[in-house]
C-alpha cells in the first residue's frame, strides 16, 4: 500500500474516530498545549518587534555615551569631526518642592538637539491630547509629567523648586523617546533645560549623575565613530547602540519571558499526561481493527504508519487551533504586561507559530507515540481470541519516551541547561511525593470503605479498584491545583509574612550625596526633628582593579552580574561595630587594634560572584588613587531590612582621608512629610530616596508579573481537567459494563450516580489536601530560604484546596459519566 493511500485512509480513520469521541480529549489536550506556548510566543513577538521598530527612538540617538562625569571636548569634537549631530543630557534623581508638598522626581537636564532620534510629546494639561514637539524646555522652565503634576498639585504656571533653582511649569510631558516605560520610571519625570543646572546646585563631587552624550548620523560614520570610541571610551564610561538599546528592558523581557515560557511549558506537560492516557485508551479500543487489518494482509509497517498519519493529521489540525487560541489569549498578556513596551504594542507577527506548533508535535509524539507502537504486535488471532492482547516488549519505553519529551520541552523553553534541569527535578520531585502520598491515602480508604454506607462502599471501592489510575488523576489535578494555591493564596501569605518581619519604624528614607561640610547640620537637622538614632556613613566610590595580584576585567566573568560588578565603580565605606543585620560568615570582623591597618571586609555574595577568598588582597582606585587591603572577613547581609549597608567596608584610617560622600536612613511617618520640603531647602544638594514610593512600584512590577504567570497558569488547570477528562475516558468501557452489573443486581440508577458522584469528589478531595500540603511546603521552602522570615499558612489554604478539588472533580467526573447511566444494561452486557 501506497503512502499516498495509507494517507488518505489515515483521514478517513480521523473523520470516524472522531466523530465516535475517542479523540476529542486528546485534542483538546494538544489544543492547549499549543495554545499556552502560543500565547507566550505572540505576547513576547510583540514585545521584541518594539524593540526592533523603536531601537534608535529607545537611545533617542544612534549612539549614545553614557557616564558618571561629562564626556571629555575631545570626544565630542571627534563626534562632530565626523559630520555627526551632538546633543548632552544630565539625569539625576532629587526632590522636588511645591510648597510644602514634596514629590522625589527623575530630572533631566537636556541641552539643544536633543531628541536627536524620535520627538518629544507635550500637552497644556494633565492627560489632555498630546502634541509633537522639536522645543525643549526654555531656561527658567519645566515640564513635567502627569504623575508629578498630581502629587505637586500643580497646572501650567505653577512654580517648583528643584534645589536651589525656581523653576516654573511650561508643559506636561507626555512621552520621551529615550523613557524605558513606566516599568523603569521609577519616579515622576521633570525635564528642563541643561542650562539651568548649574543654579540647581544638585551637582557636587560624589553626585550620581548620568551623562549622556547622544550621537547620531550616517550609518557608516556611526559606526566608525563607535570604532573610535573603543579606544578612547573613559573610565566607567558605557557606548549604547540601537542594538543595544534599553538593556535593562531587554533583560527583564528575557527573564519574563522565561519565566511565561516554563508557566507554558508546565501546561504542555500536564496536557501531555492527558495525551499519554487518552492515547492508550485509542491504542486499545484499535486491538481489534488493527487484528482484521492484519488478516487481511497489513504489514506492521503499514499499521503503524497509518496510526501515525493519522496522529500527524491530528496534530496538524489541533496545532492550528491552539495557535488560534493562543493569538486570541496573548491579548489578555499585552494588557497585563503591555507596559513594558511604554506605548501601544504592534500586532504580532508568525515568527511563534512554528515554535507553539512544533511543542505541540513534541508533547503528541513524546505522549501518543509509545502506546501506539503496540498496536503493530497486535496478532492476527485476536479475531478469533478477544482474549490476546499485544505484547508488551518494554514498558518502561512508555515512560522513558514522556521523560524525554519533558526534558526536551523544559530545555527549548528555558535555554538553560541547569534551569531546565531543575525545573525537571522539581516536577519529578513533585509527582513523586504526591504519587507515594495518594497511593498511601487510597490504602487507608480501601480499610475504612467498610464502614461506610452502600453509595459510599461503591464510589470509594471504585477509587481504590482502579488504584494506579487513581494515584495518576490525584497526581495531574494536585499539581493543577497546587500551582494555583502558590500563585493565589500563598503569594499573599509570603508578601503578608514579609510584611509583617519589617518593623514598624523600618527606614523608608535615604539620604545620600551628602556632602562632608553638611554632615554635621544633616546630623543637627534630624536630631532636632526627633530622628536623634540616625547614623551617618562616609561612602567613597572606587573601582576594583585587581583581586589578588591578578587584574580583572568583565571579559574574566561568564556571569552578566559579575560583569556588571567589574564595570561599575563600589561604594566602599568604614565601620567600626558590626552592623546588627551583618552576620560573619569566614574569617572576622575589625577590632579595635585594626585601626588604619590595610584590611577590607566583603559581602558573601558579591565574594561568590568575583572569586574573593578570605587572605585575598584587593586593589581600588578612587580617584586615580590605588588603595590596596587584604580580606579579612566575609559578611552575610539582611539587605531587605532597608539600613544602610556596603559590600565592601574598611576600618577606621584607611581611606578617611579620600573623597567621600555621606549616606544614611531613617524612618519618617507620612504625617511628617513636610520635613522634607524643610531638608531639602535647607540642604538643595542632598538626594531624598523615598523607599515608600519605590516599594510601590516594584510590588505594582511584581503584581504585575505574577498576575501575568496566573493568567498563563489558567492553561494549567484547563490541562489538569483534560488530565481528569482523558482518565474518566479511559475507564468508561469498565465503568459501563460495572454499572450495568450493579444495576442488574437491583441497584437503582440513583445508588450508581451517587457512587460515582463520591468516588470523584474523594479523588478531588484527595487531590486537593495533597496540593494545599505541597504548596505550603512551597510558601515555607520560599519564606524559609529565600525571604529569611517564618512563614505561617492560612487555613484556608487548606479549605480553598479540599473545596475546590472536591467540587470541581466532582462536577467533572459527573459530567463525564453521565452516558455511563444512559446506556441499558442489558445492551452492554450483551455488547461484553
């Protein structure tokens, strides 16, 4: 036989099995496969191809030079040498005054040309239509956002101080081309002219500032320049292009989207339990179709290429519909996360229809193809014996197969060899776990059945008959429900925990840039205002050259972090008594006798992540100065208590006598915020970091991302029901010919429907303590581990997870059953 007519007879096949039902929840199993990692696929498509179309409007520029100091006039004149377009921004952070109203602000000092690359958006109110503009703010002028509009209470005319300089409101800002939406805008936006920065008095030795010199021109004299610029680029300086455009934005869509992508690839492989059940229902309903094809002279061979058409045509056509769902569900993640692009999101291309249609093959194949491999040795004598089943060669194959198609999902999702390994061994783990724990449940209730009433002793005598399918069906809707009691009830349980660790009088404010002629009133003005426990610390910023000899460089690390790291410069600072949330880890802490000897301690972490051993010795240069000192000691550090730390401290005499600015931090009620307005006049120069404010956003960040994994999760529990579906299936040919015995017997049709009715709402049940149990070892590995506090579960953990497996086991089981009573009893038993 042909394989154009094994095709064509592999469609026929399709059209019948499917109208007699046997492929219907293995479809939709595949469908939302697919459709979960379609729906991550088309949400991130979307958000790369801003990136694409928006890269040199990202920078604002073709080019751009960023620094903590001004680029040097030889770089810039060799910019312009070149026939490129110039243009200087300054960013900072501060306070702005109102009045007594204060609001922290990112300002931006921009200077003319700017933007060299998109267009500036302004409006004559808040959220009123916005207008393109090529102007920038005319000195003595400011424009700002909305937000900042709001908290100031401010409208167009209003006047703001920001340091010492007056500033009065021209414009709303509306959009900035090089804004890295309000993912990264942190604070509201101010912008005004680079002009009037020098009367602000914001900036002093120490300050941190951002300087940005934007180039822009002709391809190839960009890129020439950027040559130039290889050779020439300054210390702690970073060249941006449009490919490198927004970093920070790129990073955290690639941890969103790995994080969306295994949330998927978690869907998948329920859905792909679904597909392994209900395709060895479909391989042993075939038994005796597959006996006539061979009588007839069918190869084996031939039946297996025909069975796998068929699934091939099956896949193909389930594919496309899970695509079609996932287009339609990424909607709801652009609306969700959408934010991330800071503007409307462009329609998605196709680019993910591949990917979502080859996971689907990958799950169907992984899942579908070992049970029907036996079809093959089905003998022909099952014609004439019902009674001959297919040799089974191996049937660790089976689950060898569903392992590999695991391995092979987690591994194309997560593009990490450790991760998809732990994420792997976690889900095995898992199963593992809740399969010993149903197994030993299922033989307590075979004890007690017993003792309980008729329906009772049917519906549980049931569960416990069918115990290895049992054990499967708790375990796919426990981790079902599991996900969702982590991302649900215990997400809140660990926030409400975190929470409730932070003391009351937690610091929610930073004082930094403090200059060391203003450490003595800084100290006076907060001892006068009852802040009298305020510490100030010295902080010299300095760039690690050398660890033990050996110069480092980013080009030593694998790791973007430590790469990072080695850029940047530190904040080094003294101490003198160990800090009550530092905790030595190796070696010691300074005593008294230390003093000004060439000794360093280190943050464990930032140890780890450079290779510094204790005995180590360590170069810095501040200021083109070389500090050099030897690892003494190793600290952990509770940075999440909001004091004021360092990763690296010396003791007292060592580098008192370089450069430094000062920090510290303090609590401040809300009812007291006119102190700020107060500080700031009295010390312009003075950063205010507003902790509240920042918590805000990172949690609305946060809640935003874990609303986003929820709504992935969804598919989970469409996967977990198919799971319950595909399972009720493979047992209805018993559970018919058991009812009509039962019934033959003198029971009525309300005893079975109640039997079955209890025997899937104590399956849900099961399954539901067992996943209330394992996400409150989750929430406590979580608090215990990584949070550092004591996690204390709600009861109703418990109560949503019983009530819910309970229920909705139940309401499906019954709606999957419901035939089992429709059909006479005498006609199954006639049927056999």
């Amino acid at each position: 036989m042909s394989a154009r007519r094994l095709l064509a007879l592999a469609a026929r096949a399709l059209l019948r099995d499917w109208r007699g039902g046997e492929l219907r929840v293995l479809a939709a199993a595949l469908v939302i496969a697919c459709a979960a990692v379609a729906a991550v696929g088309f949400f991130t498509d979307r958000m790369h191809l801003v990136m694409e179309r928006q890269a040199g409007e990202l920078l604002g520029a073709d080019l751009v030079l960023q620094a903590p100091q001004p680029a040097d006039d030889a770089v810039v004149a060799e910019a312009e040498r070149r026939g490129l377009a110039v243009a200087h921004t300054v960013t900072l952070r501060s306070v702005a005054v109102a009045g007594d109203t204060t609001a922290f602000t990112e300002a931006k000092a921009v200077g003319p040309g700017y933007p060299l690359r998109g267009e500036l958006r302004i409006s004559d109110a808040p959220y009123a239509d916005a207008r393109p503009t090529r102007a920038i703010p005319a000195p003595g002028t400011a424009w700002i956002d909305e937000r900042l509009a709001g908290e100031l209470g401010l409208a167009l005319g209003g006047t703001l101080e920001l340091g010492t300089a007056r500033l009065s409101v021209a414009q709303i800002l509306a959009y900035e081309p090089d804004r890295g939406g309000d993912l990264f805008s942190i604070a509201p936006r101010l912008m005004f002219n680079l002009a009037d920065l020098p009367g602000t008095g914001l900036i002093q030795p120490g300050s941190r500032v951002e300087h940005r010199l934007l180039v822009a021109g002709e391809a190839a004299a960009v890129a020439g320049y950027r040559n130039w610029l290889a050779a020439h680029t300054p210390v702690n300086a970073r060249v941006q292009g449009v490919r490198d455009a927004r970093p920070e934005l790129r990073a955290a869509l690639d941890r969103a989207e790995r994080f969306l992508g295994l949330a998927a690839v978690v869907a998948a492989i329920l859905a792909g339990v679904g597909i392994a059940i209900a395709a060895r229902r479909f391989a042993s309903r075939h038994w005796d179709a597959v006996a006539i094809l061979r009588c007839l002279g069918a190869t084996q061979r031939q039946v297996l290429l025909l069975f796998l058409f068929e699934l091939l045509l099956l896949g193909a056509l389930a594919g496309l519909a899970g695509a079609a769902l996932g287009w339609l569900a990424q909607e709801g993640l652009a609306r969700i996360l959408g934010v991330l692009a800071g503007g409307e999101l462009p329609a998605p291309s196709w680019r993910p229809l591949p990917t979502a249609l080859a996971t689907g093959f990958i799950a169907l194949f992984g899942f579908a193809v070992p049970p029907l491999l036996q079809l093959r040795r089905v003998p022909p004598l099952r014609v004439l014996r019902r009674d001959l089943a297919p040799a089974d060669a191996w049937s660790g194959g089976v689950y060898l197969a569903a392992l590999a198609a695991i391995a092979a999902l987690l591994l194309w999702q997560a593009g990490d060899a450790k991760l998809a390994g732990l994420v792997l061994a976690g889900c095995v783990g898992a199963a593992a776990v809740l399969a010993v724990a149903a197994f030993a449940a299922l033989r307590l209730v075979g004890r007690l059945r017993s003792r309980v009433g008729m329906t009772w002793r049917f519906g549980l005598a049931n569960l416990v008959r069918r115990g290895p399918a049992s054990v499967v069906q708790a375990v796919a809707i426990g981790l079902g429900i599991m996900v969702l009691l982590v991302l649900g009830l215990v997400r809140q349980d660990l926030l409400a925990g975190w929470r409730a660790s932070l003391p009351a009088d937690a610091p929610n404010h930073f004082l930094i840039n403090i200059q060391p002629q203003e450490v003595a009133g800084v100290r006076e003005f907060l001892h006068a205002r009852a802040l009298a426990d305020t510490a100030l610390y010295p902080m010299v910023r300095g760039r690690l050259t050398h660890i033990a000899g050996r110069e480092v460089a980013p080009a030593d690390y694998a790791e973007p972090r430590a790469q990072r790291l080695v850029e940047r410069e530190f904040n080094l600072s003294v101490g003198t008594e160990l800090p009550s949330d530092n905790r030595v880890t190796a070696g010691r802490w300074f005593s008294a006798a230390d003093a000004g000897q060439p000794l360093v301690s280190v943050e464990q972490g930032l140890a780890e992540t450079l290779g510094i051993r204790l005995g180590d010795r360590l170069r810095f240069v501040v200021a083109g100065q070389a500090v050099e000192a030897s690892v003494v000691g190793l600290r952990s550090v509770e940075w999440d208590s909001f004091h004021v730390n360092f990763f690296v401290v010396f003791p007292p005499g060592v580098i008192d006598a370089l450069p430094a600015t000062w920090i510290t931090s303090f609590h401040l009620p809300r009812v007291r915020q006119a102190v700020l307005a107060e500080l700031v006049r009295a010390f312009p120069s003075v950063t205010v970091l507003d902790l509240d404010a920042l918590m805000s956003k990172v949690r609305e960040i946060i809640d935003r991302v874990v609303l986003a994994v929820e709504y992935v999760f969804l598919f989970t529990l469409a996967a977990g029901l198919a799971v319950l579906f595909a399972a009720i299936q493979a047992t209805r040919d018993e559970r018919r010919f058991e009812a009509a015995v039962v019934r033959t017997l003198g029971a009525s049709r309300a005893v079975v429907r109640h039997g079955l009715l209890v025997e899937f709402a104590a399956l849900g049940l099961l399954a539901g303590v067992l996943a209330a149990c394992a996400a409150a070892a989750v929430g406590w590995g979580v608090a215990e581990f990584v949070f550092t506090f004591r996690y204390r579960p709600d009861v109703w953990l418990w109560l949503v997870g019983a009530g819910a497996g309970a229920g909705g086991v139940g309401l499906a089981g019954w709606l999957g059953t419901r035939e089992v009573l429709a059909q006479p009893p005498l006609r199954t038993l006639r049927e056999g």
